[in-house]
C-alpha cells in the first residue's frame, strides 16, 4: 500500500480509526490485509474480512470504499451472527451511467 507516502502502518492507523466507536483491528502480512470489526454497542457482532488484497488499497476512494462496505455488513448482522469474509477486490475503471 502505498497511499500519498503514508507508511502502511499510518494507513492501518487511519483505517481502525476510521471505525471509531467500534472497535477495528488491522493486521498486514505480505500484501494480505486482514480486518476485524466488533460493534461498540453489541460486542457480539462482528465481522471478519481477510485476505484483502492491499496492492488495491492505493486510493482514498478505494480504502472508504472497504471502510463502507464492512460497515454495511457489521451494520446487517443480528448480535448472534459472526462472520469471516474472504475478500477479493478488483479495481476497474469507474464507469458512470
């Protein structure tokens, strides 16, 4: 990841941030992002994206569009739910209708 000459560990930073109240950890190994998202209001609900290709990451639009869609998800899962989610994003040109 290499985003306007943050570290990755600054883009970590920011991405956990971004979740604030709920509680985010982000982990890297190799270009392998890992997310886990637990809700501040309901500490049973959580979900898990793994395998995120990070080389995608090299945008703002594309790091708040990962920080949405795992909201999305923790945001429709009931207090039982757990998920872990294999993640492959692919960037394209954006086509607007």
């Amino acid at each position: 990841m290499d985003l306007y000459g943050l570290s990755n560990l600054e883009i970590l930073q920011l991405i956990e941030r971004a979740f604030l109240p709920d509680v985010c950890r982000c982990t890297l190994a190799g270009d392998l992002l890992s997310l886990s998202l637990t809700s501040y209001r309901e500490p049973k609900k959580s979900v898990a994206l793994q395998a995120v290709d990070s080389q995608v990451l090299k945008s703002a639009r594309e790091i708040a569009g990962l920080i949405a869609d795992a909201r999305i998800q923790l945001a429709g899962r009931t207090a039982v739910d757990v998920v872990h989610v294999a993640v492959s994003v692919e960037v394209g040109p954006r086509r607007d209708p």
